[in-house]
C-alpha cells in the first residue's frame, strides 16, 4: 500500500510491481532474458528508501560485475535523486573484502591482507609443485589451481579434503600436499585469493556468531541479481547473512532475518565450470520456507526476430522448465549472418558493418561486439586498429597483466603487506641490481630460521656475510620500502608509487635501456601513475590501502571504465545482463561455440547453448551472426565448422551474406555478374550503399557453408588459380590431411599460405 512511492510504480506491468511493492521476507522472482528482473531491483532498492522502510545503510544489493553495480547505484540515484550513501551495491567480491578489512584479525590476518589474483596463485602454486616433484603426478599450476578453487567453491578445506579422498593414492596425496601448502603460504602472506574472499568471509560468520550478528543487523534488505550464477559459497554467504541474528546476552534475539530478494534466469546459468548451482534457483522455495515466486514472461528488450531466435536456440536444452518470451516491439530487421573465409576476413566484415551502422546514426557506444575466447580479439583488435574504430575491450586485464605494471604493483604491496613474500620476492632483483637466486634463497631460509619474513631479513643483511656490494644493494633497497612506507602512513598514493619508481631504480633502468619494449613498459608505468592521480580526484581521503584493492578487484573482474562513445569488445561471459542496440556475435563455429573443452564435461554443450542464448538476448535492435570458414587457433590454421547451434534458429529469421573471398561449394565458380545480381535482389535497393562491390548469394543452409576440395593433389611447381588473388604457382605443401598449406606464390597478388581443403582454388 505504498503511496510516496507511486512514480517508481510507473512504467512497470503488473507483475513487476506486485514485485516491487512485496514485503514478505523471501522473494524470488525468475523470468527470461531482457523481461526487466534488474529493473525491479533497482525499483525495489528505491522504493524502500522512499518510503522510509529502511535506511541505505540496511541495504545490501549484489551485482554480477563492478560494472553493473555501478550502473544499479546509478539508476537507484536517478529515482531517488541522491540518498544512496552509504548502501552497499557490490559484487560478492567487494562486499566480502569490505568485511574481511574490518574483521580480517578475527581469521589471523592482518587488514592490510593482499588480494592474489589468478597469475598471482599460480606463481605460488609453481614453487609448490616444483617443492613435492609433483609435476610427476601431472601437476600443472594451471590445473591445480582450477581444481583448488573447485573445491573452495564448494566450501572444502584441504582436511576436508583430505579425510574423504582415497589417501593409498599417491595422487590424491600429493593434491592434499600441494592444498595444504597452498593455504598454509597464503596464511603467512596475509593474502587471500579470489575464491577465499567468499569462502573465509563464510567461515568467520560461522565462527564467530557476534561478528554475523553485526551484519545481520546492519543488512535488513539483501537482494541479489543473476541469482542462477551463485555458487555453493556465495549461497552459504547469503544464508548466514540472512540469519535471525543471535542474541547477544542483553538483547534476546528478536530481530528477524532479512529479506532475502532474489532474482535469476536458469536459461542463463553460464559459470558451473566455476561451481555456479542452478539447483539454488530451483531449491529457493525449499531453503526460505514462505517464499514468494512470481514470474516475469514479456521482453522489453529486444525485437520479435531476435527473441525468436533465442527461444529457439534455448528449447533445444531438454532439461528446462519451457517459458516463452513475447514482446511487443514488432518484428524489426533480419539477423544477418556472414560467413567469412578467415577470422580477418570475419573482423573485416564487422568492422565494415559497425562503419555503415555509424554512417547512419549509430553511435559507437551502442555496438558490441562478442566472443568465446580472447584469442579473437586479436584478428578483430588488428582490423578496428587499421580501420581507426575506436573501441575498448570490457573485462580485458591486459593492463594490469603487464609484467612492468605488476613489478609497480609488488612494490606498492610490498609497502602496504610486508608479509606478501611473492611480492619482495618479485622486486627484490627488479630492476637487476645483482641478486641472484643463490642470494634470495640465503635471506629466505633465514627468514624461516628466524621465524621472520623476508622483508625482514633485508635488514639482517650485513649480518648474513654477503660481499659489500650485495650488501648494500639490499639495504638500499630495503631503506627504500622504508621511505615510502612513511610516505604511505602521511602521504598520497601518486607520491607513493613515483618515489618507489624512482628511488628503485626501476623507471630509470626502462629509461635508459637501447630495448625499444622498455620505453612503452616506462609509459605504462606513467600511465599506472595517472591512474593513482585519477583514484585521488575520485577518492580525496583513499588511502594505498584502498587503491590496491580497488584495482585488484577490479583487474580481475571488469572494468569501470565509461565507454560511450567506443564500440565494446567483450567475452560472452561478461556480457551477461548488458544490453546493446546493435550486436555481434562472431565466431559461432564448432570448437569455439560449444568451446572444444565442452565436450569433455558433463552438461557442457547445454552450457554453451546458454551462452548463445546470452549473447542473442543482449540484442536490442540488430543481431549480426559471424562465422570463418578457417580459423588461425592454438598456433594452426585449421577448417572450421558451423556452429550446431545456428542449425538451430529457424532459416527464416536469418538473412545470410558471403564473403567475396569464398564461393560456394556446391555451385562451384559462378559467374560474378551473377552473384552480383542475386545479391542485389536479397538486398533490394540497398546494394549500392554496399561497402563490398561483390556480394555474393549465400545459402540459408549453414551446413552448405565449407568448401571441400576433398583430396585435391597439390605439389610444388603445380600452377593453380585462385578466385580472388589470380594464378600462382604452389612453392611448397606442408602440413597433412585437412590441415595441408600451399604455399603459394602469386602473380599479382604476392605469396600467399591457404588451407588446401577450403581454398577456393583449382589446378590448372
Ligand atoms: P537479463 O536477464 O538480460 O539480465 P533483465 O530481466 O534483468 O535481463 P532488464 O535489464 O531489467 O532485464 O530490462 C531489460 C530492458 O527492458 C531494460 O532496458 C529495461 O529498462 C526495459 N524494461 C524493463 N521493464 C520495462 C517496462 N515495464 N517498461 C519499459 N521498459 C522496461
Ligand atoms: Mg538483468
């Protein structure tokens, strides 16, 4: 019976605000792509505030990215005009780490505890494996650390492990080993890694009732977007938060638990690789007894075309509650597909399609473009660089995975968590200042002898017997950390990091070095000091503290950067509950979607449906689809297949395109002033407007789609001719079967290397 909040109602169907204007204490509202789930939150969150039901304080809103909790925070401020401060909208990420600051001494860390990133793990978990020879058992840090954070997923420690695992198994016993020296590594750093910072925050709730207590008073609303993606932790997170707090011996406890709004779409579960349940969707009504479901069925998204597309795609997973999407937008353009002849040729054609969209009054701002693996990028990266598109990739880390820019990090860590042994290991020969492994080991094992850290034991170092030079090289450096610790109690973060830049010698060593790489790794370096700068303007009393875990949250997640104005490149993953008025979604070939590890895993395929299905819903207006019939991958071309899944959107709904590099294969070599013809009859008059002069007719049926040459027999000294680049004469055949390369040197159109098998080329 809301009043004060009736404009929030406005613009919301019945369902939406019978969700909005619930009040009991369990909500979960599950609904398709596009139907308007995060507006009801957004809504919810506001209608709260406004009618004086709860504090900002009281409200803890969880997003999937850093990205959408800061478009949420914005959206809540445009209804509310202001009076968010002091809400908490985050990631589960961020909520836990602001928790964990505040409480880290209850679980034996110290506040200043470092966040390791995936590389970060990996470095340790090398050493660890190299410790117990247990790369003979096929240990890898990479598939270590997968199945570590598998387990800390699930809530398993290495005892825990290790009491249910078959111990007469050297395998199993070296994993335990390998776990056990992980966390126990982890714990002398003060440092946690990213599936620890859910997983410890569970852990200090459950022991330590008072300290839950705290936040189960404090977070009256918990509302949680994207609930299909949670994994058993964060699930386990949201439990102990919603708790009925107990008392605390004054009080008895009367207060409830909080409400609990959920909302989520198992159509759209894309992380059980990443432990993601659906089954906390489907389980909801049995964990919060009394729950509320209401479901949310019209799209207010995207086009009748685009939604068919996608119920069509999604109702080949058999194991899933049907519901149809409807809209009311009308039907709007075709989804065009194109088939290129390379993943150039594939960027080439998006790249020309973004320019003509711009052309007529698309802003860049409004494109995205999508993709399976970020090795894609590269072939789309060179082409957009070339045509000058100006473009950001979302999600990309590639910054802060600089080797230059990780060394500054370690030095700021360094200073901020003198126990994080990976980061004084990292700077203490960077820039080379003479110690070498022999040294390092020395100062380590009397770190352990003494029961010190290593950054202690640089102090020691005139008493360690190292040569003079030595010596002095590591007092240098260790009165270096000195100075800017100082400077990090008093100081801005900015001055921190150019006196550990300059007084190190590491800026100056990029400086002066003759290798060309080292003067871009110097900017990049200037560029991390811009970054400080602009933390400060954003932050005025941010301390380094607050800095290094703002970035690595944000690193490793996505980024917050504003992107009007470019076009977006992103994975499918990342691009989960953004929407765009213009999408592409490239690459949709076997192998890349579903992703050739797919197969291996059980319900694979079906999770890489709904990553298809999350990438048409992204659509609002025009859906471009993009396949290459060869595509450079794991450092070999290879022949690439359609995707199975584009079988599966209706003929109708697609209007195919060709690239002019390829023919088809079953028509053979057709006249062009034919093709040209037919293409201009698809396109009616819109041909001319064509940036590409020969279009050619493609068939609807994508399977038609990959030449076969089958077995043509090519030697060097053979004269063949190509559609596209003319006559040539074969240098060279290498590689075998499908995978055979001519080497080729043309007449007019220089060497070339093409995939026998789909070339279009023939023996003269
Ligand atoms: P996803 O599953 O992709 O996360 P969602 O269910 O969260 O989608 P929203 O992003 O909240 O959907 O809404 C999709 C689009 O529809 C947004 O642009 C939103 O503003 C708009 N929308 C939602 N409900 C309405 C409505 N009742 N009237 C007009 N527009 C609406
Ligand atoms: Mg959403």
């Amino acid at each position: 019976g809301a009043t004060a909040s009736d404009h929030l109602l406005d613009g919301l169907n019945p369902q939406q605000r019978e969700a909005v204007e619930y009040r009991g204490k369990a909500l979960l509202i599950v609904a398709g792509a596009g139907s308007g789930k995060t507006r009801v939150l957004t809504h919810r969150i506001a209608s709260l505030i406004e009618n004086r039901e709860a504090w900002p304080s009281q409200i803890l809103a969880i997003t999937f990215t850093n990205k959408a909790a800061a478009e949420m925070r914005e959206r809540v401020e445009d209804l509310l005009g202001g009076r968010t401060e002091g809400m908490w909208i985050s990631t589960f990420h961020s909520a836990c780490v602001r928790i964990l600051r505040r409480e880290a001494e209850n679980v034996g860390f110290s506040k200043n505890f470092t966040i390791y990133d995936s590389s970060d793990s990996r470095v340790l978990l090398k050493r660890i494996i190299k410790r117990h020879d247990a790369d003979m058992f096929g240990f890898t840090p990479a598939n270590a650390s997968a199945r570590i954070s598998k387990l800390k997923n699930e809530l398993a420690d290495a005892d825990g492990y290790a009491r249910n695992a078959n111990m007469s198994d050297p395998n199993e016993v070296a994993f335990v080993e390998i776990f056990r020296d992980y966390q126990r590594e982890l714990q002398r750093a003060s440092a946690f890694d990213f599936d620890d910072l859910i997983a410890q925050t569970v852990y200090l709730f459950r022991a330590f009732p008072q300290v839950a207590a705290l936040y189960q008073k404090k977070f009256r609303y918990v509302l949680v977007d994207e609930y299909q993606d949670t994994n058993h932790a964060q699930y386990s997170l949201i439990r102990e938060l919603t708790r009925e707090p107990e008392g605390d011996g004054f009080l008895p406890g009367t207060l409830e638990g909080a409400s609990l709004t959920v909302v989520g779409d198992s159509d759209q579960s894309i992380y059980a690789f990443r432990g993601a349940d659906i089954r906390n969707i489907v389980e909801f009504e049995r964990d919060f007894t009394g729950a509320k479901v209401i479901l949310l069925e019209q799209n207010y998204r995207s086009t009748q075309n685009i939604l068919s597309a996608a119920n069509a795609v999604i109702s080949n997973n058999f194991d899933r509650k049907d519901k149809k999407l409807w809209t009311d937008i009308g039907d709007g353009d075709k989804i065009i597909g194109f088939t290129g002849y390379s993943g150039h040729d594939e960027a080439q054609f998006v790249a020309d399609e973004i320019e003509r969209l711009h052309r007529n009054g698309v802003a860049y701002g409004d494109v995205a473009v999508f993709y399976r693996t970020n090795a894609q990028t590269r072939a789309l990266e060179e082409i957009f660089v070339r045509s000058a598109l100006p473009y950001k990739i979302m999600g990309g880390t590639k910054f802060y995975e600089r080797a230059e820019i990780k060394d500054a990090f370690a030095y700021l860590t360094a200073v901020m968590n003198p126990a994080d042994e990976l980061a004084v290991r990292r700077i203490i020969n960077t820039p080379k200042r003479g110690l070498g492994p022999a040294t390092i080991t020395q100062l380590a094992s009397f770190a352990e002898n003494a029961e010190t850290t290593l950054r202690e034991s640089l102090r020691e170092a005139s008493t360690l017997g190292f040569g003079p030079k030595v010596t002095r090289a590591i007092s240098d450096l260790s009165a270096v950390l000195d100075e800017a610790v100082a400077l990090a109690d008093a100081g801005r973060v900015s001055e921190v990091l150019t006196t550990l830049m300059q007084k190190s010698g590491l800026i100056d060593s990029l400086r002066m070095s003759r290798d060309p790489q080292d003067e871009a790794r110097a900017e990049n370096i200037d560029e991390l000091v811009a970054v400080t700068k602009e933390f400060e303007r954003n932050n005025p009393d941010g301390t380094l503290l607050d800095f290094l875990t703002e970035v690595s949250l944000v690193a490793a997640a996505d980024d917050l950067d504003d992107a009007s104005g470019t076009v977006s490149l992103m994975t499918l993953h990342t691009a989960k509950g953004l929407e765009y008025d213009s999408v592409f979604l490239t690459g949709i070939e076997e192998d890349l979607l579903p992703h050739r590890m797919s197969a291996n895993e059980p319900g694979g395929p079906s999770e890489e449906r709904r990553l298809f299905y999350v990438g048409i819903t992204r659509a609002r207006k025009r859906l471009f689809l993009s396949l290459a019939m060869t595509r450079a991958q794991y450092g070999e071309t290879a022949v690439a297949m359609p995707s199975r899944y584009l079988q599966e959107i209706p003929a109708e709904l697609i209007e195919w395109r060709q690239s002019p590099g390829s023919v088809n294969s079953r028509g053979g070599t057709q006249s062009r002033a034919l093709n040209a013809n037919r293409w201009s009859q698809t396109r009616g008059t819109d041909a001319a407007a064509l940036p590409r002069a020969e279009k050619k007719e493609w068939p609807n049926k994508v399977t038609n789609s990959v030449r076969d040459n089958g077995d043509l027999e090519l030697a060097a000294g053979d004269r063949i001719r190509h559609t596209d680049f003319g006559e040539g004469r074969v240098q060279n055949v290498t590689g075998e079967g499908t995978k055979r390369v001519a080497h080729v040197q043309f007449d007019n159109a220089g060497a070339k290397k093409l995939l026998i098998k789909i070339a279009p080329i023939e023996k003269l």
